[in-house]
DNA sequence: ATTAGAAATTAGCTATGGCTAACTTACAAT
DNA sequence: ATTGTAAGTTAGCCATAGCTAATTTCTAAT
C-alpha cells in the first residue's frame, strides 16, 4: 500500500485534507491550518508542494482535492494511526482516551512490515476504539450508515457504533458513562430545543442524561444488530 | 528520566557517544559520523550545538565526552531502543534481526506513559534480545562480566549472555546455529592462528564451527549460571 | 456596480540539520 | 626541528517547514 516514502508535513497535510472532506467540511486553506494548528500562510506553502508532488488539485483560492496518490498516502496513514490505537488499547490496556496522541506520533514511525503484524496480531479489525473504520491494505473502507443519537426518536433501542471526537476530556467523560461502541441504550426521552437526551445503559439498566451537543457527536446504528 | 523535549538528532548524537565510549573506542568526529552515517562536517556542527546545550565537553579537535545531562538522554534513548526491541519480540513474534531497525525509529516517537507500559507489560526486564541491558528508569544499568568466547578455554562450558552486532544478516546467522542469549555451549575445539572454534550446543548435542571473528563478538559467561 | 471584510497568497524571515570544498591543526615519522 | 598526512573545522551551500507582515483576491451585502 504504500507508494514511496514521504515526510511527516506530507502525510499530515494528507490525512487532514481526506478527514476534513470526510466529515464532510470542505478542505480550505483555512480548515486545513486550524486542523494542523499551523497558520494559514503556511498551508498555502504546502500546498503547493502537494500539487508539485501530484497529491492534490490545487487552484489557488480554492478548496483542494486529494488526486488518487494522495488518497492512497492518507489512507495509509490513516490506517496505522487506527491499528495502532486499537494495539495500544487491546495489547496494552491503554485508555481509549489516551491513544489518540500516541497515535498521532507513531503513525509516521511503525514500518510496513510492523503495520502488518501489529493488524495480524489483533486479527485484522475493522474498527478502532472509538468506531473509526481502519482502511484496509487495498485501500478500500469500512462504510455505515450511522446517524447521531439525537437523530432517533424516544423509545428506539440503538448500538452506539463510533464516537466523533478525540479529545481526551469527552472520552473519559462518555466512557464514564459507559457509552462506549459496542454499547447498546434506549432514547428514553429527548428534551426539546437541542436539549438534553435521558438514556438507558441495556445492559446494566441505569439511566443516564447527555447534553444534546455530546449526544452528536455519538453515532449509532438501529437495534442492536452487530 | 526524561530532562525535556529533544530533537531526534540530540537523541541520536549522545546514544552515539554513549556506545562508542560504552564499546571501549574513543568518541571522536570520525567515529561518530561513521556510526550516524554522517559527513565528519555535520558532525562538529552538531558538536558545537551539543556542547551549548550542555550535554557533551567539547575541545576542538579532541574526541568528546557527554555531561550528566547528555548521559540522561543517552541512556533514555537506550532504554526506549531496547525495551522496544524486546516488545516487538516477545509480544509480536519479530525476529531479532528485524527488531534493531524497527526501534531505531520508534526509540524517538514514544511517549514517557507508553514506555513505562511496555515495561510493565514485559514484567521490566533487564536484557533485551540481544543480551544488551536495558538501562532502568533511574538511569542505573546492569552490569555483567562477560567474555568473547575465543577468550574461554577448550573445553569450558559458557552461557551466552550477549551479542555485539546489530546487522540482521549476521543475527539470522548466529540465529540459525542456535547461538542466542541464554543457551549455553562446549568450547570443543579452538584452532590455532585466530581459526575456527569448534562448539557443542549442550541442549541439541549437535556441534558446530564459528569463524574466530564471528566468535569475537559472542559475548558469554562461564557455567551455565542464570 | 461598488465595496468592505474575510480568506488566501506572497515576500521575506527563522531554525534545524544535512552537504561539499577549502582550510587548519595535531602528531608521528623522519 | 621539520614536515607529510590524517583528522577536524570552517565557510558557504541546500532543503524542509514553520513564522509574521504586507498584499491580493473573492464574495456577499449594499
Ligand atoms: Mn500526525
Ligand atoms: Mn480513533
Ligand atoms: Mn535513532
Ligand atoms: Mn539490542
């Protein structure tokens, strides 16, 4: 899968570029530097050099796009960071709010031939801690139709399939709540005006209240079909 | 044991010094660029900014010497090297001519939490595959008394304790004679003029021959003490 | 059609850590 | 003591990838 060897700049610019236009923002200069937590003028300055290398379509003024060589790049890189969350939370018993950073580090470390062992010793998962689909060796993903948990209505069993958001802070904070992927709770009640979801864990019969702003960033699938 | 954030660079250059002092050779601008696979030229730039920060003495034209600061990195940067190694052998079947390479790069993309994991994952073990020690986290390291095997006797019975090279043609070699830490063999037979030892493999009962030079670099202990 | 303001780009820096080519220094052999 | 040579250093490059400040472009509201 992989294509020739590149720098770190170039596989961060890449994944950020596939994972902004993935969630369904658009990847301009701006979103780009705020992601990378770089100043716009730099950005421009990379995206140049991605053109030049043919990663993406570039037109100055314009929102990019990946060409199929940078796709291929942010998958990969994608892919590790994901194997390598789910490693360090499986082999490891490292918290899952906790393996993002590390993630994020190592992505651009581990070796081809470390990537396949480490997803051979986990037995080829198709999803890491948080849901996220882990690209496979040919390049092809994972695809669900998810929806948030405010998207269903009171009275819908759902299994919480993916949690969009990294920061350590709301991890801990939905995993002390036990809403965990694999997980699957009854919509007891929506409050309304964006307010707050009350829930019921199914397994353990408790009921607990999730702001509106946290209960999207949970998504979730109907029943609790595996 | 971590003093703070250092380049991979500084990482490289102290560990360097370390181990060419360590080996019993002298750290000087030569050595150390053949040991980074760097021009001499590179190497005093790196020298001079060293010695700003206070990790190394540094005389022009006069090998160096690391500091208590630089000895710190050095033996953090050995730690994380083989606690890694150890790791990807025992928790995922690497080889131990693979390993080397692999930790080369992981060394500088752990974090402080993860190594300490590993360690406890592997129950903090003192050697590594290689029978090379793996400084602990105060900095203190074990230290054995071993011999090359040329320097054992005719019929003496030895343990091998460590081996000094990291080239995976030569560890696939020694590999496949049986020769790796922990076994223990017969000196059957040493020919004269830096010739050939003849050893006997006390597990297997089978014999086998090591070039003199190979032989050199067996580190072994007498007896089969643990 | 104009135009204000946001978004993006350009120009010109910086730091890191490589390199080659030219030079200086140390020292061992005479 | 002199001097040739290897070792080491200096000077002047280069590439990467960040930054600020100044400028240009796009667009949406008038
Ligand atoms: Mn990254
Ligand atoms: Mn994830
Ligand atoms: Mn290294
Ligand atoms: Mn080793």
């Amino acid at each position: 899968m992989r294509v020739k060897p590149q720098t770190r700049a170039v596989e961060d610019y890449t994944k950020t570029i596939y994972t902004i236009a993935e969630r369904g923002d658009v990847p301009t200069t701006n979103a780009i530097a705020g992601e990378l937590d770089v100043r716009p003028a730099s950005v421009t300055g990379m995206l140049r050099k991605l053109a030049a290398l043919q990663l993406i379509r570039y037109e100055p003024y314009r929102p990019v796009e990946l060409t199929e060589a940078g796709r291929r790049i942010a998958l990969e890189v994608i892919r590790h960071h994901r194997l390598i969350e789910t490693f360090l939370a499986q082999a490891l018993g490292m918290p899952w709010d906790q393996v993002h950073e590390e993630a994020e580090i190592l992505e651009h470390a581990i070796s081809e031939r470390l990537e396949d062992r480490i997803a051979e010793a986990l037995g080829h998962p198709e999803f890491d801690p948080h849901g996220d689909p882990i690209p496979r060796r040919d390049g092809t993903i994972a695809r669900r139709e998810l929806r948030p948990l405010p998207a269903f209505s009171s009275g819908e069993a759902v299994r919480i399939a993916r949690i969009r958001r990294q920061d350590a802070e709301a991890l801990r904070y939905l995993g002390s709540l036990g809403l965990t992927p694999g997980t699957t709770v009854m919509i007891h009640d929506k409050a309304p005006l964006d307010g707050p979801l009350t829930l019921e864990l199914r397994d353990l019969g408790t009921s607990i209240v999730l702001a509106h702003h946290m209960a999207q960033t949970v998504m979730a699938e109907h029943g609790d079909a595996s």
